[in-house]
C-alpha cells in the first residue's frame, strides 16, 4: 500500500514539473496581445482615430495557444497598417535653422494695450502690429503686454488667431501679463506731476497715465535687461532683431533709442523760445539721418526736431540707474524747464525726452527713421505747410511705419 501511495506521487510529480515545463515554453514564444500604443510624437486625434480598431478576443478562447498565435498574427497586421496610416502625420522635424532660432534667447518687447474692451479699432491695430511683427521676425519673441485682464485674454485671442492664421510656430511666441491698473496706484504721484506740466490741457489725449509708463520700466519690468516698447499703431517691414541689434552700438551713456519726430511739433511747442533765440537750432528740422548722431544735432551742427516715442529701445538697468532722468522727476526742475523754454507740452514722455536731450544729449541713442516713419500730416495743414517737408523727409527703405495722430496704414505699405 505504502509502494503504490509513492509510486502515485512520483507519477503526479512528473506530470506538474512537465505542465509547469510546457507552460514555460508557451510563455517564453508569446506575444502581448494588445498592440503598443503609437509614438507620443503622433498627434493625438490620429490615436483615437484608430484606437478602436484593438482586436478584442473572446476569454476562453485564450487558453488555445493556436488561438493566441492567431490573435498575435492579427495584431502585428493591424498594427502596420496603423503605423502606415501614421505616416502621413507624422511631425517633420527642425531643420538646423529652425532648430537654432527655437532656442535662441527670446527678444523682450512691450505693448500697452489698455482700454481695449469692445475697442475694436484698437484690437484691430493690435492684430495688425502683431502680424506683421511675426511674420518679419528671425528670432523668437516675448511680448509683455501691459494691460488689464480684460485686454490681457483679447490680445492673447488676438496673437493666438494671428498665429494659426499665418502658421506661424506657437514655440516662438510667449505672453507675459503685465497689470496695468496695479501699477497706476503705484506710480500714480509721479504721473500727476508729469501731467501738470507736460499736458497742456486737461483733457489731452496723451494726458492718461499709459503715455507716461516707459519712465516708469524699470519698475514695470524689473527682471528685463533690455526692452524695445513699441505703440500698438505700426506695421512692421523688418526683421525686429535687426532692430534689437542697435542696442550693441549705445554708447556707455546711452540710456535709450528713439527716431527722430517726424513733423515741426516741437518747432511750435518752442515758437516763444524760437523768437527770442532767432539762432537756436532747437526744433528745427535735421539735416541728417545717420543712426547715433544726437549729440551732433544739438551742437548746432544739425537742427533737432525732438523725439518720437511710437518706438522705444530701452536699457533698463541703465534706466534704473540714470542720475540725470531720475533729476527730471521734481517739481522744481520741470518748473525750471518748462519756464525756461516757454514750454507747454502735450505728447506724453516724449516732451520729457525732447527737454532732457536739449540739455544732455548723450543720454539718447539716435535710431535711422526707417524704424519709425511716421505719417501724420496734421501739421502740414494746420500753419506748417512751408516747413513740413523738411521734417517728413526719410529716403531709407522702412522697417516699421508708424500710423501716429491716428493716420490710417495703407494696405499695400
């Protein structure tokens, strides 16, 4: 009885060890029975396009390794034609240009776009700056849009459409949100003084507050180096890394770059100053156009009509630590000023740029007028017809039109 109870467990043993063997070779020659997932670089509505085409198999089914194979067989087919199918979507890579523009430092540029809450025309100029801002542009961007939230989600709706519209590559763009309405409390003092003396009436146009933030970027923006601050009315024809590139030829007392203005405004806000010192160049139209020639222009080699501040290149750490433009935020020193030229200004933080340059025209870097030709024409026909030429001259191929007093942007400009 004992010999059969042994010689019955031994049977039973071998039959285990030769299950669990045959059950070890099945597992080593299987397959998974559910297809790999496509590559992550697929775009995902192509996944789900295909993603119900998984062979499903009834379970007791898999316990025939024939059926298995037959499952694998089927899967591997299905699986090719899926991969076949992918083809057609697949992403083409960079190609070394491209590769080298996407990871260049971005370039820092600033829009102030407040107000613009059903403000079509204005959500209209933005489009038309942003568009051609990015199809022109060789190295990738980001725009500090200072604004409310409101203006905030319209131009971010704005930049996007552009994008999509131009295909243009959305790694190459970010948006930063910069608040508006928080940093007029805050600088809310120092603007009341500008505006006591730089907005001639009241209810001036370029009295609101907006027209006086690029004193204030180094606040505004604290963590940038450099800036270019542009007004939303443009069209841009250049490269704006072109543009940036003059940043390398400031002088070491360079503070910030801007056009010439374009019209005799600053000719008529001296017109008192002008009688009384018949010799003074102040005002009077340029007779050059070569880029960083301020401090000729105020040496009496050359008139100087002002600057225009539709486009502004602005180092800000050099902002932040000018002794001279900090001096021209007192009361006493803009009572001076204002006296002493018979002044009454009425364009914003340009007045204070033009009455600073008269003094220390090394502080500004003179930028070429093709980077802010500037149609206005109002002087032309309100006492200035005789002089205007002379101040709307600018023979250089354009690189940003400027569409200032609300001139309208040709199409085909």
């Amino acid at each position: 009885m004992v010999l059969r109870v042994r010689h019955l467990q031994q049977v039973m043993g071998l039959f285990i060890i030769a299950a669990f063997l045959i059950f070890l070779y099945g597992w080593r020659d299987g397959k998974p029975l559910v297809p790999a997932l496509p590559s992550y670089s697929h775009l995902s509505t192509s996944f789900n396009k295909h993603s119900s085409s998984l062979h499903h198999v009834p379970a007791a089914s898999l316990l025939s390794p024939t059926n298995i194979n037959a499952v694998h067989d089927n899967n591997n087919q299905q699986q090719q034609q899926q991969q076949d199918q992918f083809v057609e979507h697949e992403v083409v890579p960079l190609d070394p240009q491209e590769n080298d523009l996407l990871y260049r430092p971005p370039l820092d540029l600033a829009f102030i776009f407040t107000h613009a809450k059903d403000n079509f025309a204005l959500q209209a100029k933005l489009r038309s700056a942003v568009g051609s801002l990015l199809q022109h542009a060789s190295a990738p961007l980001r725009l500090h849009l200072i604004t409310d939230e409101d203006g905030f989600h319209i131009a971010s709706e704005i930049i996007t459409q552009v994008q999509t519209a131009n295909q243009l590559d959305l790694r190459y763009v970010k948006l930063v949100y910069v608040s508006a309405d928080d940093f007029v409390s805050e600088i809310r003092e120092s603007v009341d003084l500008l505006r006591k003396f730089l907005s001639h009436r009241s209810n001036a146009y370029y009295s609101d507050p907006l027209f006086f933030f690029s004193f204030f970027l180094h606040r505004l923006l604290p963590g940038l180096d450099r800036v270019i601050l542009m007004d939303v009315d443009i069209k841009v024809k250049g490269d704006i890394a072109e543009l940036h590139s003059h940043f390398e030829r400031f002088s070491p007392t360079n503070v910030m770059g801007m056009a010439l203005e374009q019209t005799p405004s600053y000719r008529h806000m001296l017109s008192v100053y002008r009688k009384a010192h018949p010799n003074t160049t102040l005002g009077g139209p340029p007779t050059f156009s070569n880029a960083g020639d301020a401090r000729d222009t105020l040496l009496h080699r050359h008139g100087f009509p002002g600057y225009n501040s539709g486009v502004v290149l602005m180092d800000i750490k050099k902002l932040r630590e000018s002794k001279i433009i900090a001096s021209y935020m007192s009361h006493s020193m803009l009572t001076n000023l204002t006296q002493h030229y018979n002044f009454h200004g009425q364009l914003g933080d340009q007045d204070l740029y033009t009455l600073i340059a008269f003094d220390y025209p090394d502080v500004f870097y003179t930028l070429p007028c093709s980077w802010n030709r500037q149609l206005c024409v109002w002087w032309r026909d309100h006492g200035y017809k005789k002089f205007f030429n002379e101040y709307w001259v600018c023979n250089e191929e354009l690189k940003i039109i400027h569409g200032n007093c609300k001139t309208p942007i040709p199409e085909d400009a």
